[in-house]
C-alpha cells in the first residue's frame, strides 16, 4: 500500500506539472500610450458630407518622434456637433507603424460661427508593426480642429495589449 502511495504522489505531482503550463492562459502584456500631434487638416463640405484630410507630426510613448495622418468623412448636417470615421495611422522614422480606425460616436463640436471643433472619440488599433506588431486596443481622443487656420492638435490616451 504504501508503494502505490507513493506512486500515486509521483504520478500527481507530475501531472500537475504538466497540466499547469497546458492550463495557464498567456497573459497579454500591456502598455499604458499616450501621444500627442499637432499639423494641418481639410473639411471639403459637399451635400452637408465633410471629406476630410490630416498631417501632423509629433510624438508618444513606444512609437517616439512620428507622423499622423488620417482621412475620413464628417456628417455635418448633425449640430452642433459632427460624427465623423475613418482610418488613420501614426509612422515613427524608424517604420513602425500604428494604424487605426476613428470608431462611431467620435464628434467634432463647432462654435457658433462653425469655425473652431472641439474633438472627441474613440480609435480602435487595427494593425502595429515593428515593436508594436500585434496590438491591439482602444485609444480615446480630444483635440481642437481650427478651421479657418487648417490646424489640428490631438491627443490620444489609452492601453495596447499584445
């Protein structure tokens, strides 16, 4: 009896071990991102649809000194604040790259002579290259679109899991 306890211990100690690293789910790595941008920006009005188009340059955290540049479509028939989507990416000197998509419920809020937009909304991370391949996540936004200067400012917060 006392043999096949101590069989029994042996062969429950192993299995454990083997189903323990089996069992464990990998945990995603996360990463706290901020960045910041500043450049130009076009709304071409037609049929109360805005084309729009962003360049900027600046910098964030893992993707360091980079560009932005986006385009989208605004339906400024909704006041006094503007849905607007579309994709856009951030690209470091270097190639990485982070793209991503301005989700629904992202707005612009004009003043009341439409020319200055507070902005505000969601980007999901659709695709990372080089050091940021694989991630993934939700970054939030704000930022101030000045019409009639075509000047942007915006700022992006959020956590990329890998």
């Amino acid at each position: 009896m006392k043999k096949f306890t101590a069989g029994l211990v042996l062969v429950t100690a192993f299995g454990a071990m083997v189903l323990v690293p089996i069992g464990a789910a990998a945990t995603p790595k996360k990463l706290a991102f901020t960045a910041s941008y500043s450049g130009t920006a076009v709304a071409q009005v037609t049929d109360q649809i805005a084309a729009l188009s962003a360049n900027g340059t600046g910098k964030g955290t893992t993707i360091g000194a980079s560009t932005i540049t986006g385009t989208g479509s605004a339906n400024t028939s909704v006041q006094p604040c503007a849905p607007f989507t579309g994709p856009g990416s951030m690209t470091a000197s270097n190639g990485t790259k982070l793209a991503f998509t301005v989700v629904n419920g992202s707005q612009g809020c004009g003043d009341e002579q439409g020319e200055v937009f507070s902005l505000s909304g969601k980007a999901n991370v659709t695709k990372g290259t080089g050091k940021l391949a694989k991630a993934k996540g939700t970054l939030k936004f704000v930022g101030i679109y000045d019409r009639n200067a075509g000047t942007f400012n915006v700022k992006f917060t959020g956590t990329l899991t890998f």
